[in-house]
C-alpha cells in the first residue's frame, strides 16, 4: 500500500474514532491480485442518523486531512449500510444488524484483518 492510501486510512479512522464509530474493522486486500481496492475499512454505528454522522466525519477528515472526495456515496436514503468510495479504499459504515447479515470482513479469507479497539 503507498503513503498516501496509508494517509487516507489514518484519516477515515480518525474521522470515524471522532464520532465514536465502533466495531472499526480495517481488511487489507493490499496483496490480494485482482482486488477491487486496497483496503475497505468497516464501522458500526447505533442508529440511522449515527451512521450519517459518522459518513459526514469522514468526509470531513478525509478532505480536511489529505484533500481526498469520494468518487460515490450509496446507502444514505435509509443509513442502514452506507459505502463510500475512494478508489483504493471504500468505507463501510453499518448499523449493527446489517454488518452481522453481510459480514463483509469475512468474505476474503486471504485478507488481513485489523480489529481497532473502540475509544470509549
């Protein structure tokens, strides 16, 4: 993974630890050949407007830290499950009953899986 992916990983889960996101998974696919992305980094949040809450501080420490935008936002009608799309890394940001149903950090057992201990 290069510096500035790197950069933009600290700055998501900055973003996210700001807003007391939690359950903060980030899945390396870095040496993974023909992956999507470098990286999806997974967050749960209580409720609908947690969820926004935690997309808008993304986007804001994203910007803020190392001018990145995402390409797409999906998901924002209902907050259930929204993905945000920066090209060598996508969000994930969940309510918990729908990170349990897709269970995404499991999907690619070649990945490497970082557990980020919740702030709170």
């Amino acid at each position: 993974m290069n510096i500035q992916t790197e950069k933009l990983i600290d700055q998501i889960q900055a973003g996210l630890q700001e807003k007391k996101g939690h359950e903060i998974s980030i899945v390396d696919f870095s040496d993974i050949e023909d992956a999507i992305c470098h990286a999806f980094i997974l967050c749960t949040g209580n409720s609908p407007s947690h969820v926004q809450s935690l997309v808008d501080s993304v986007e804001e420490f994203a910007r803020k830290g190392c001018g990145a935008r995402p390409t797409a936002i999906d998901g924002l009608r209902n907050a259930q499950w929204v993905a945000m799309d920066y090209g060598d890394v996508i969000v994930h940001v969940f309510l918990s009953e729908a990170r349990e149903f897709y269970d995404l950090e499991h999907l690619w057992a070649d990945a490497i899986i970082t557990e980020i201990p919740n702030l709170d």
